[in-house]
C-alpha cells in the first residue's frame, strides 16, 4: 500500500467557540476518488477548504503531498499550487476572459510562456467542450458553462489532487448534467479528487469510497457500494432514506 | 363633481384637452417673457396682485388640463411622469420656469451686452455692465502668476511635454504593456518632475532661474493638482491595502496614518508644511516651499483615497479571494491580477470625487503665499487700480474650474464604460 497523498489525524477546529469539525481522520490515497455527504452545516465544506489552507485548523495535523499544513508551513502557495479547487459560486475572474481565467495562474505562478499556457488551457477548455467559449468573459457564460471553465482552470494548474465543494448546488438541473460528465471523465483520467456533494449518483458512479458527515464528525467511512447497500449507523441510514 | 371633473381629461378628449392646455400655457410664457424682455405688461388691466400671479395659474390651468395617468403620446407621458405628477410639481415647474426667465435679461445684458472689453484700463469701463478689459489686462497673470511674460513659454512648453509624455501609454507596444503601471506610478511622475523643474523652474542649460514663489495662476494649480494626483493614488493604494493587512504593525500603522490625516484640516496641514516644518529640519537642508506643499497635500489626499480603495476591496466576494489563493497565488500576486483590477474598477467613481474635490482644494495654498488662480484674483482684485472687479475675476475662476472639472468628470465616465464587464 503506497503513502496516502492526504492524511488527516485528529484534527479539530473551530469558528469562535464553536466547534466545527471534531477529531477528524481521514486518509486518501493517489488515484481514489471520494465523496463527502451529509446535511448542511455538517462540516464539510470546512473539512476541504482546510485541506487547501483557506482555513485554518487549531488542533491536529494535516499532511498534504508529505508537507504538513501549519502556520510554520513557508510555501503555502506551492501546495496549493498542487491543490485545484472548484467553489460552489464557480469564483471565475469577472474581469479577465475564460481563456485569461485559465492562463493567469499558469503563467504568474508556475512562470509557463504564455504560449504553452495558452495551449494548455484550450486543451483543457476542449476537454470540458467550451473551447469555443475561450474569447467571451464570464457573465456571458451560463452556469454550467462558468462552471466548466472553473474545472479547467483548476486543471491548468495540473494539480495532483482536485477538491469540489459543491460544484453543482448553484446550478439549475440541465446544467448539473454538464458539470457532472466533466467530473466523470476527469475521474476516468485518474485524478485524485474529494468531492463534496449531493449528487449521490454521482457518488455511486464514481466513488470509491464515501464519507458521511455530521455535527462536524464523520459518522461513516465506507466503499460506496456498501456504504449504499448497508450503512452501518443510524443516521446514514435517516439521510439516505431523506435523499434518495 | 362634475365641476371639478370638467378639467380632467380621459382618452378621448386627450387630444383637444392637451391642445388647449398648451395654449393656456403658452399664453403665461408669453406674457412673462413680454414681461422679463420688453419690460411691458400684457396683463395691466388686471387688478393688483393678480397682474403678477395671472401665468401661474393660467399655466397651472394648463398643465392641469393636460395630465393623465397614460396617452400614449411620448412626449406628453414624459411630460406628465416628470414634471407634471401633480399639482405642486406643477407649480415648481412653472416657478422655476419663470425664475430663469426673469434672470435671464439682466444677467445676459450684465455679461454681454453692456459689458467692456476694450481699452487696456479700468476707464475703458464705462457701461453699467461686466469689464472683461479687467481680465484682458490680467490675463497673463491669471494664467502664469508673477512669471516673468518673456519666459511664459518655458512653461507652456513643459506642459506640452508632459501631456505628451502623458500619452505615451496609449502607444505603447502590447509586449511592452506590462511595464505601464510602473512607467505611470514610477517613471512617468519623475520625467515629469524634471521636466518642471528643469524647464520652468530653469537655473541649468542658458535658462534663468525662475523661484517657486513666482509661480502663479493656472499654470500653479495644474502643477499642484498634477503631481498630488499621481502621488496621492498609489499611496492611497498602499494604505488602503495595509489597513486591511493580517500583520498588526502594518495594520495600526496604516490606520494610525489614515485617521491622522483624515482628522486634521487641510488648512492647518498647509500652515504646518510652511512653517512649522522647516523648524524641525537641520539648518543647511532645504526644501522648497512649493514641494513641501505638494508633499502635504499628497499625504493628506492618500489618505481619502485610502479610504475610497478600502471600500472597493471589501465589496469584493470573498469567493476571489479563495479562488486566486486556491490557484496557488501569494498576497501579491493575488492583488495584482486578480483583487486591485477588479476592486479599482469599482472605485472610478469614488476616486473622481476624490480628485475633483483635490482640484478644487489647491486654492487653499494661497494661505501659505503660493497664488495660484484664485490666489491671483485675490491679489488683482486688491490692487488699487483695477479695485472693484471681484465679480468679474471671480465668474472667470468659476468657469475655468468648472471646465476642468467637468473634463475630469467626464473622462471618468469614459474610463468606467471602458472597463465594465459583465459580472
């Protein structure tokens, strides 16, 4: 068994007093896909903003790619850099183009020449079927559209594992369809992902293993088929029964 | 009812109730401009008082006729949506309606008619109305001060120079592109700053020395107003920045600074820069009085703009923020490409303001001894021979303050519609 990419040990954290996420373990491999479910207010948003550092965490370690996360942590950016991430309001540059969106980072932060960026980011746009959609800026995009580009401009970063927090909650029905067959065929390519979600058919389609969450604990850890088929605890068993 | 519903118009009758409105109203703006421009009164066979209120109420009578809920008639909607919603807007319009009216004889005959222009002396004014012979003869001083004439072309001159250098963004290669906020904040500021200096100020290169205290009029408040405006921006940046920092020192620094500069007058920071400043400096340093000025009044409008830019950054989602971090991107970075851009964009606006009260403030340096157009009209208006003008200088200062500002504002105007994007 190789070295999980991430691993959470005992980790606490809090807003103010309260206390959103508590004694959290969680290790994941290279290559599995996870997802995380639970009802809202449950934690788990907390849970992968931390792992990307955009929270902070008072209690525990995480390690990410072998660099544990801290305030000691010096290149933040350069973890991050490793870490693609997709928000639940797609967070696309309203100022810059879809094809500028996607170079940006490239180009400052890992000092691409423009042109490669470029290439790359077409590629990436090609791959998410909005290449035509390259010169036009956000707001002209749809949803799903900005959506998409907001996946691509993660991948431009060729980021070792992708975080989603709820890519498709803000989208109307159609578009969630879009998003997800993007998700699927970069699940298919291999990447390490951690996908907060309520599209349990996604999770079925895709998931190796799910992660049922709440009150900020994580309540069940399990393969998805018996995650499915037989959860262990009560209140999976109540969840599942709500959204399925 | 039915008497007070017979001046109410349906759709029906809209038609010929408008038509008689208009007569109606025509009729009181007849005999008010009669009244204002041929000094007659059409009405003098009316008693009293009513000579005098005889066009309001014909017109309130008119315009009362003429209102109605939809016509479908453009022009008679938008008539009655604006101006005409009842009858005490009615009223108002009509007033103010007259008002201008009525000012509008004395105040032209005043300005033109009567008015002088020629000769080169005050007793070259002979009418009743405005002597623009006044602001012929000082014209030069209104413009360059105590400059002496032979040399006026130095600065114009300069000006030229700088407004061109001014451009050179515009022409700029598109490789080249990413250098313009350096040339602008860094470079720009310092040619033209030599340029001032060399050219206006002279001294080397066969120019004779001009000091500061020469300088005057217009040419001054462009001088001023230039060199805070460039300053005053990124400054304002910095500690719009600073104060939202997560390092303590650099936050209390920045807040410290800002609620500081906020708190004083400008006028006292003016005083303070001309003469309690230079106690404090060794004996053999000096400063000029002009530059301490500018440098004050720098320092004094950073810290409005500060305030301006703060607001535009926290109007941001914190959804940018994350996205540009999660992306890999440090502090800088982030607020270079992705925060300053869109957060600037928003605070065109704010910052205008910002700059046309600055523009309109340099005036006060006048208190320091530094005269620059309104200064000037202090001094001319005082001289024994020309005594008496101050409404002429005055209306002339006013109208050039307001061109340049109502430029500025305009090129503001330009500058948010360039740069809006769809969110």
């Amino acid at each position: 068994m190789s070295d999980p990419i991430i691993k959470i040990q005992n980790m606490n954290k809090w807003f103010g007093d309260f206390q959103v996420l508590k004694n959290i373990n969680l290790e994941v491999e290279a290559n599995k896909k996870i997802v995380v479910c639970g009802p809202s207010g449950s934690g788990k948003s907390t849970l992968i903003r931390c792992i990307n550092r955009l929270e902070e965490h008072q209690e525990g370690n995480i390690i990410v790619d072998g660099n544990e996360l801290s305030e000691k942590t010096k290149d933040i950016e350069k973890i991050r850099a490793e870490v693609g991430m997709v928000f639940q309001q797609f967070n696309l540059f309203p100022h810059l183009s879809i094809l500028d969106n996607c170079t940006l980072a490239p180009i400052w932060v890992k000092k691409m020449p423009k042109k490669e960026a470029q290439e790359l980011a077409l590629d990436q746009l090609k791959k998410v079927q909005i290449d035509d959609q390259a010169n036009k800026f956000p707001g002209q995009l749809s949803g799903g559209q900005q959506q998409r580009c907001a996946i691509a401009r993660a991948l431009c970063m060729q980021p070792k594992i992708m975080l989603f927090d709820e890519p498709t909650s803000a989208l109307d029905p159609e578009m969630i369809k879009e998003v997800l067959d993007a998700m699927v065929s970069l699940a298919k390519g291999g990447m390490t992902m951690i996908v907060v979600t309520h599209e349990m058919g996604f999770a079925k389609e895709v998931a190796d293993e799910v992660i049922f969450m709440d009150e900020g604990m994580i309540i069940e850890k399990a393969d998805t088929k018996e995650f499915f088929a037989n959860p262990k605890s009560d209140r999976t068993k109540l969840f599942l029964s709500q959204i399925l | 009812m039915q008497t007070i519903n017979f001046l109410k118009p349906n759709r029906d009758n809209i038609k010929n109730y408008s038509i008689f409105g208009s007569v109606l109203i025509l009729i009181s703006l007849i005999d008010v401009i009669s009244n204002a421009f041929l000094k007659t009164n059409l009405t003098s066979f009316l008693p009293g008082s009513l000579t005098t209120l005889f066009p309001l109420i014909l017109g309130l009578i008119g315009l009362n006729m003429m209102r109605i809920d939809y016509s479908g008639n453009k022009t008679l909607d938008l008539l009655n949506k604006n101006i005409n919603t009842n009858n005490f807007n009615a009223l108002l319009t009509l007033l103010i309606l007259f008002s201008i009216i009525k000012a509008l004889p004395p105040s032209l005959s005043w300005m033109i008619f009567d008015a002088n222009i020629s000769g080169d002396s005050k007793d070259a004014c002979t009418g009743t109305g405005a002597c623009w012979t006044y602001i012929k003869v000082w014209f030069r001083r209104f413009m360059y001060g105590m400059y002496p004439n032979e040399f006026h072309w130095r600065i114009n001159t300069a000006f030229i120079l700088v407004i061109a250098l001014g451009f050179v963004g515009y022409f700029m290669k598109e490789n080249l592109k990413k250098y313009l906020a350096l040339y602008y904040v860094i470079i720009y500021p310092v040619i033209a700053y030599l340029v001032i200096y060399y050219l206006i100020s002279g001294g080397s290169f066969g120019l004779q020395w001009v000091e500061t205290g020469a300088w005057g009029g217009l040419s001054l408040t462009f001088i001023v107003s230039f060199f805070c405006l460039i300053f005053c921006f990124p400054l304002g940046m910095i500690f719009a920045l600073g104060r939202r920092s997560n390092l303590p020192v650099i936050k209390y620094i920045s807040i410290c600074y800002i609620e500081f500069w906020r708190g004083v007058p400008l006028i006292t920071v003016l005083f303070m820069s001309s003469v309690m400043f230079p106690m404090f400096l060794p004996e053999d340093f000096f400063m000029d009085k002009l530059v301490r000025v500018i440098i004050a009044i720098t320092l004094f409008e950073a810290a409005y703009c500060a305030e301006v830019i703060r607001g535009g950054l926290q109007s941001l989602p914190r959804g940018q923020y994350d996205a540009a971090k999660s992306l890999g991107m440090g502090y800088w970075k982030m607020h270079i490409f992705v925060i300053l851009p869109q957060a600037l964009k928003l605070v065109i606006p704010g910052i205008a303001n910002t700059f046309l009260a600055l523009v309109k403030d340099t005036p006060l340096i006048f208190v320091v001894g530094l005269a620059e157009l309104a200064g000037m009209l202090a001094l001319a208006k005082t001289n024994p021979k020309w005594l008496g003008f101050a409404m002429e200088g005055y209306i002339f200062a006013s109208i050039i303050f307001w061109i340049i500002c109502y430029a500025m504002s305009k090129y503001s105007y330009n500058l948010e519609a360039k740069y809006k994007t769809e969110r």
